[in-house]
C-alpha cells in the first residue's frame, strides 16, 4: 500500500518539476503572467512538502522492511 501511494507521490513531484521548470524559463523571458506566477510558486511549495511526505512514505517503508 505505502508504495502505491510513493509512486503516486514520484510522479506529482515529476509532474509539478516539468512545470516548475516551464514557468521558471518564461519567468527568465519576463514573459509569465501574474496567474502563471502564482501557480509557479504554489507548485514550488507543493514540491517542498510532497518531499516531506515522500522522505515519511519512505522512513515508513523501511521501517516496516527491517524492524
């Protein structure tokens, strides 16, 4: 169950990395929308606390492997 739900948690945090990534290219353009900004920095703080969640999901799964 935990790896279905790490996988899940891999896959939006490599979703939302190719958009950061995206919007970070039109923000070095200047060519980012005030909208496009505040998704930019939602995601960038979706990023941040998906990889709190993953590293939990992980210590969660190792844990249960060797203890």
């Amino acid at each position: 169950m935990a790896i279905d739900r790490i996988t899940a948690v891999e896959a939006e945090i490599d979703r939302l990395t190719t958009e950061i990534n995206r919007r970070k290219a039109l923000y070095g353009n200047d060519i980012l929308s005030d909208a496009e900004y505040k998704d930019w920095l939602t995601d960038i703080g979706l990023v941040f606390v998906f990889k709190i969640d993953l590293q939990k999901l992980n210590q969660e799964r190792d844990s249960r492997l060797h203890g």
